[in-house]
C-alpha cells in the first residue's frame, strides 16, 4: 500500500510540473532558488561544508535554468538586465562558496526575494487584466 501512495505522490508531482505554465514554472524556479539558498546558508552556519556546495550548486542550477529561458532577441533590455542580474547572483555564489561566506547567500537570497515578488505582481497583473 505504501508503495502504491508513493507512486501516486510521483505521479502527481510530475503532473503538478508538466501542467504549469510557464508563468507558474519560473515562480516555482524563484521559490526553488531561495529555498536551496537559505539552505546553504543554514549549512554554512552549521559548518557543515558538503551540504553548504550541494545546496549552492542547486541554486546555481535553478539560476542558470532562469538565464537560459530569457528571451534575449526579443525581451531586449528587460532580458539583458535580468541576465546581469542573473549573473550577478551566480558570482556571488560562486564567492560564497568559496569563502563559506553566508553574507553573499544573504545577498544572492535578497536579490531572489525581490525577483520572485516581481514575478508574482506580473502574475496576479496579468491574471486580472
């Protein structure tokens, strides 16, 4: 029974992903990226070093992800900025990691903060108009 209720878990999880839309899937790449990131920071707190690069690297990742779905040809300087900023984030991360700085995650977490309540304003805009 218990491996039957897994499965179902599994399967909803996967359609909970493959249904969203891309709206929705960015949002959840915000949330994804600031929860590995406080987790990092967490770690280094707890001077636990293999967890504090696992979760880094899974920030950098969700990152990365949200870089490669810019539209740079036609989201023109909006998608420039947010790559930048992009950019930014991973380099603070990448110090961060290799200083075991947690002021650096608290900054890269800031910066996702304020792009996941932009991100959610766009949504609840666009959903009203």
């Amino acid at each position: 029974m218990a491996l039957q209720n897994m499965s179902a878990y599994q399967s909803y999880q996967k359609n909970k992903y493959e249904t969203a839309s891309p709206h929705r899937l960015t949002l959840m790449l915000y949330n994804g990226a600031v929860q590995f990131a406080s987790r990092a920071e967490q770690s280094i707190e707890e001077g636990n070093v293999a967890d504090t690069n696992k979760y880094i690297q899974k920030t950098q990742d969700i990152v990365y992800e949200l870089m490669t779905s810019l539209n740079e040809r036609d989201g023109g300087e909006l998608a420039q900025n947010l790559k930048n900023i992009y950019l930014y984030i991973i380099d603070r991360l990448v110090q961060a990691n290799m200083h075991k700085d947690k002021s650096l995650i608290a900054e890269a977490i800031v910066i996702l903060k304020e792009l996941q309540s932009a991100w959610e304003q766009i949504g609840k805009e666009v959903s009203l108009g």
